[in-house]
C-alpha cells in the first residue's frame, strides 16, 4: 500500500505544479494587462490517516490558488483625462452594459475609453458607473455634494422628466448610471447658485459701497454680470442690494425667512416709442405723444422735441416724477429707466404690453399661450425688516410749516432765525420739497442726509447713529407714515421716529436689518440675504422658485458661514475679492473632461465653461481577496469577501483617483521566473517518484 501510496503523492504533486505553472504562466501572460493582479499558488499538505504505527500511510500535497487582488500596483502616467488609476483600496464599479443592465463588478482598469455611444468602458469592456449630478433644488431628502461652494445633489432625470433621487449606499440600475460624454453638451444651463468671499473693509466709513461681480446664465444660455453692492450702514454692519442686467424686468433679494430685502426693476428701450402707445404704473397710464394732448384721461409723455430714446426718456421721467409717489426711484441708465426700491417706498405694477418698443413688453410669458403679459412689479422692501417714515405731499400752500426737531421749516419768504427756517414756496410741490431738503442741510438738523427728497416725498430714513426725530407737519395736503418693525402708523402732531426698532426680538438700528452683521473678530455673525429672483424678458424661464410650469428656482447666495472665515469677513485692508463661484452655463459643445482626485468628473466646454456632471464612487471590501474573479480583468463580490460599502475617493480608506494614469500589473517578471524554475524542478521530481515508484511496482510482480 505504501508503494501505491507514494505512487498517488506523486501523482498529486505533478497536479499541484502543474497549477502553480499555470498561475506562473497566466501572471506572465498578464503582466501588462492594466489593473491585473497576480495570482499565487500555495500548498498544504494532505494527510491520511495513519492505522500503524510501524507502516506509514503516504498523502500528497493540496494547491490553493488566490490572487493578490488587494495589492497596489505601481501608477504610470498616459496622456488620456479617461484613464484613471486608484492609489489606495478602493475598486471601480463597473458593468457589464451601460445602463446597469448586466452584471456589476469591481475593477482596478481604469483604461476607460468613450465608446461609439458616448459611454466610457474599459479594455474589458465593462462599463464605468457614477452617481449623476443635478444643481441641488432645495430637497431636504436629496443626497448633496460641496463642489466649490455650490451645492449639486446625486440625481438625475428619469425618461418621464422625473428627478430621480439617488441613494448612495446602493448598486443597483437605479442608483447609478453610466458616464456618458456624448450628451452633456449642446445645452445651456441657468444659475441657480452662487459662492464668493470678500473682505469688506472694517474701516470704511458709513455710506461706503463696494461690490462683488459675478456672471450668472438664464435657461437660454445667455450671460450676463450681476453686480452684488454692499453698503456700510452702522460698524460691523452692512446692507446689500443688486444691479439689474440687460433683459431682466425685475430682481428681487430675500431674507432667510422669505421677506424681500431689495428690489430693482427697469424699462429698457430699443426706439423711440410710437405715438400713441402705452405705459402703465400703478393704475397711472403714461402715453407717448407727439404734443397733442393724451387721451382718455392719460398722462401724455411729449415726444414733440425728442430725438433720440434720451430725450424721450427725460419727458417720460418728468411724467413720472410728477404722478408716481416717491419718484427718486426712479433714474435713466443709458436707455433704461431703473427703479432701486427704497425703504419707503410702496410696491409698482407696471404693463409694457403697450409699447413694443419696450423690451420689457415680453415679460411674463403666459405659460399655456406662450404669449408674453407685459406685465412685472417692483416689488416693496418687507415692513418687518425696515424702520422709516414719509410725507406724500399732493399740494403745499403759501406759509404752511413743518415742523422738525423743533425747526419751523415755512413754504414761503422770510427772514430766517435760529428755530425758523423759510423755504420758499415755488406752486410745484416737487420743487418745494426739493427745497425743503437743502433747508435742512443747513438749518443745523443733525444728519440732515436722513432727509431725501423723492419726487413729491419726504422720505425720513434713520440712522444707526442718529437721534429721534419728531415731525409736526401742518401742511394740509399731505399725509404721514411711520413703519417700525412690521408696524405701520400715521405720522401725527410730534410723533417720534427712532433709529431703534425690534426684528425677529432683537435690537436694531438704522433704516433696514443689515444684509450681514459681523463679530468683532471680523466673521460675519448673522447673513440675512439668502436668495435671488429674477423675472426675465428675454424668453428666459423666470427665477422665481415657483413650482409651475417653464420657472426655474432662485438663484441662491452663498456668502459662506457665520462664525468662520469662509465666506465675507469684515477686517482691516482694503476690499478684496476672494473667490467666485457660480453654476450654470452659455451654449458650448463639449471639448473635454476632468476628473479630480474625490472622482469629480467635470465636463470642460468649449466657451471654457465647466460642469460637474457626476461621481465616480469606489467600493470598499472587508475581504477583497475574497472576491470572484471574472474575464475582463473584474471581480464579483462574494460571501466571502462581504458585500461592496460605497464610499467618495479621499474617503474612509479608499483611496484617491488619479487622472490620465493606469495602474500596472502587479507581475514581478524575475519573480515569475525564478517561480517557473522552482515548479519546473518540482514537476520533474514528482514525476520521478512516479516512476520509481514503477520500478518498485515491476520489481513487487516480478517475484510471483
């Protein structure tokens, strides 16, 4: 028995070095194959049991074959942005069709090319898998993503138009997708974030203005540069407004809590108006004419002496200034006339349906008609969140007085005294309260610039600074108005208005809650302003976050975080632009591709515009070596090696994500063959105990 025993031993030997010649023979195969590891053969013994003391019982030996599947191999450099390598433990998810529809592996080859569709697959021809990017539309429940201070979130569009939430944790058709190059171009995509920081100097002096630029995109694909302008209003506080650009009606800011901070509005003109059409602000028609008087009872805005879009912006003015209460919101800019709310002032309805000349005649397109309203609002600054008072003024008669801080202010001629001021008194009210203001520029009224005349109003704006100011105001055609935190009250004999008013049951000062406050250490301790809306006339989508048909959402503003310098700080120097950061992009086909080391891979356009379009995740194993190894140079996961835990690359281990560069195999030529060596030597004496284990046989049947 021991003889064919031995005989068997051999017999095993022969078949374990044969599939340690195989496993030599495959790594020597592969060793430039991208992203292969090598194999191992290594051996146990097999032991029979021994029934006598005095005669041994031969076994043999047992091949384990594993592959070093968690070794790193070396990183070379190549010149394609789709090659991709991993220094770490992580695996690309891959699959075997490019819509998650076949069998999904992991892999160390990241010789992904674009195939004919668009998609990128490797040499294997297993297809990478990512988690799409979208702009994130404010979902709670959505998976978000940081990328240069704007928020995107893990979804995607669904064939219906349907958002598609992904959940990370899971590899399924559903919850990933494959990255494909050929459609990410061709489109143009609207803002709906912003990130910048800034330093706003500490030592500016109140009324300073500074501002941050910025390009935004409407849902055409058209850019246009927003002008952020931050005002000092009290120290380490600072108010914030807009510029408005080419083709919007209206912006709008809002507060954290929803409450319009700011607005701005315009009427852009392409030509002189023809006669007879139409502009209307609230309930008041404006018509162009051409000296004639108006019709039907509407104000007539002369053209009879204009030669170009000025000129007839300068009458129109002159209408608007005597028939719109608080007119100085109103100024011309080139061939616009631009309305900046004011804290006093009251929301504008405007209808340029009339004139076509207008651009703003193609607002608020109606969504079922498609046609365009024409019509668009200046909306009003919110009474919780400001402090101010105003006189309307519709007539001032000879020798009426107001009275202001304890200085008779009198529309006519006189004398003037230490507590009696004369104003003079013209029969237009615009120019006496015009009037009026320079009389308290020098009738020693302290802060006198907290009185702007508007037109035929008397705004009363306090300071953060500034003393009470009591009003008797004794002109009969006039009427008052306090607002105060959300209060709003006639102004009546003596009534004080402070520059201290409650908002949210905190202290403040001033006209308007500042747009950001900061700390003494010079990070900003409340950001109020958090949002844009816009309304286009340009054919663009509005920004206005509505959830009906054809609106886009606000665009939001990100001025970093309080407490922390990572957005606005408020320090000594002077201002400084930090970063910009925004999303959306024009119409650009697509010229290229990058992919950072976290996986981000971004689509680089031809009008150098960029966008996130998706992350490719690595897996993590418990037991990588525990995995099944598949053609194609992937494994599937096991029992063994437990089930795949998705992570981002710089995270938990995994690893990073190395652009135009491979992962080589981990061969080591030398090694291999001085393995052959070994394992030919070992064949051979294998094999010699076979036949001498014959001899012996021969040598048993020949005594017979």
């Amino acid at each position: 028995m021991s003889i064919l025993g031995a005989l068997q031993a051999g017999i095993s030997g022969l078949s374990a070095q044969s599939s340690a010649m195989g496993a030599v023979a495959d790594n020597i195969a592969n060793m430039n194959t991208i992203g292969y590891k090598n194999n191992n053969v290594s051996f146990s013994t097999l032991v029979t049991k021994q029934v006598s003391s005095n005669k041994y019982s031969s076994g043999g030996v047992q091949p384990h074959a594993n592959q070093s599947i968690d070794a790193q191999g070396l990183l070379s450099s190549v010149s394609s942005t789709t090659s991709l390598a991993i220094s770490g433990s992580g695996y690309f998810v891959v699959n075997s069709a490019y819509n998650g529809g076949g069998t999904w592996a992991y892999t160390r080859a990241g010789d992904f090319t674009v195939d004919e569709t668009g998609y990128l697959k490797n040499t294997g021809g297993y297809y990478a898998q990512g988690w799409p990017l979208m702009p994130w539309d404010g979902n709670t429940e959505a998976s978000t993503v940081n990328i240069n201070g704007i928020i995107y979130m893990k979804a995607y569009k669904n064939t219906n138009g349907e958002t598609v939430y992904i959940n990370d944790n899971i590899v399924d058709a559903n919850n990933m997708q494959g990255i494909n190059l050929s459609n990410i171009g061709g489109t143009a995509t609207p803002t709906t974030q912003i990130a910048f920081g800034a330093n706003l100097p500490s030592g500016a002096t109140i009324g300073d203005t500074h501002s941050v630029s910025t390009l935004i995109y409407d849902s055409l694909g058209n850019a246009s540069n927003i002008s952020l302008n931050y005002t000092k209003t009290a120290a380490n506080a600072w108010g914030m407004n807009t510029s408005i650009p080419s083709g919007a009606s209206a912006i709008n800011l809002y507060t954290d809590d929803g409450l319009v901070y700011s607005s701005i509005a315009q009427m852009e003109f392409t030509e002189v108006p023809s006669v007879g059409s139409t502009i209307k602000i609230n309930g008041v028609t404006f018509e162009f004419t051409d000296g004639n008087p108006a019709t039907g009872g509407n104000v007539a805005v002369d053209m009879s002496g204009a030669n170009s879009v000025t000129d007839v912006l300068n009458s129109f003015m002159t209408a608007i200034t005597n028939n719109i209460r608080d007119a100085g919101r109103f100024s011309i800019d080139g061939n616009a006339i631009k309305i900046q709310q004011s804290v006093t002032g009251d929301a504008l309805n405007f209808d340029c349906s009339g004139t076509l000349a207008c651009v703003q005649s193609s607002s608020n397109i109606d969504k079922s008609s498609g046609l365009p309203s024409g019509t668009f609002t200046l909306a009003a600054i919110d009474n919780n969140i400001k402090n101010c008072g105003y006189i309307d003024f519709t007539t001032i008669n000879q020798d009426e007085t107001i009275t202001i801080n304890g200085i008779n202010f009198v529309f006519g001629d006189g004398v003037n005294t230490d507590d009696t001021f004369y104003v003079g008194h013209s029969g237009d009210v615009v120019t006496d309260v015009n009037n009026l203001v320079s009389a308290l520029q020098s009738s020693g009224v302290a802060e006198p610039e907290r009185f702007v005349a508007s037109g035929k109003t008397l705004q009363i704006i306090p300071s953060s600074t500034g003393e009470d100011i009591t009003i008797d105001n004794n002109v009969a055609g006039s009427t008052g108005t306090i607002i105060s935190g959300g209060q709003v009250n006639n102004l009546t004999d003596a009534t004080p208005i402070t520059n201290q008013f409650r908002y949210d049951g905190v202290d403040q000062l001033g006209a308007q809650i500042p747009a950001v406050m900061f700390n003494s250490n010079g990070t900003p301790k409340d950001i109020s302003v958090k949002e844009m809306e816009i309304f286009w006339a340009n054919g663009a989508q509005d920004m206005t976050g509505n959830t009906k048909l054809g609106d886009g959402v606000r665009i939001s503003i990100n001025m970093g975080d309080e407490n922390v310098s990572s957005g606005l700080t408020c320090l000594s120097g002077g201002f400084t632009t930090n970063y910009i950061n925004q999303d959306g992009a024009t119409f650009g086909s697509y010229s290229g591709v990058t992919v950072s080391e976290d996986g981000v891979v971004t689509a680089v356009f031809s009008n150098g515009e960029t966008k996130p379009i998706s992350i490719i995740p690595l897996a993590m194993f418990t037991n990588p070596n525990g995995m099944e190894a598949l053609n194609g140079n992937v494994w599937i996961a096991t029992t063994a090696s437990g089930n795949p835990l998705l992570t981002r690359a710089t995270t938990g281990g995994a690893g990073e994500i190395a652009s135009s560069s491979l992962e080589s195999s981990t061969v080591d030529l030398a090694t291999e063959f001085s393995n052959m060596i070994v394992v030919q030597r070992a064949y051979s004496a294998a094999g010699k105990i076979i036949t001498t284990s014959d001899e012996m046989l021969q040598e048993l049947t020949n005594l017979i």
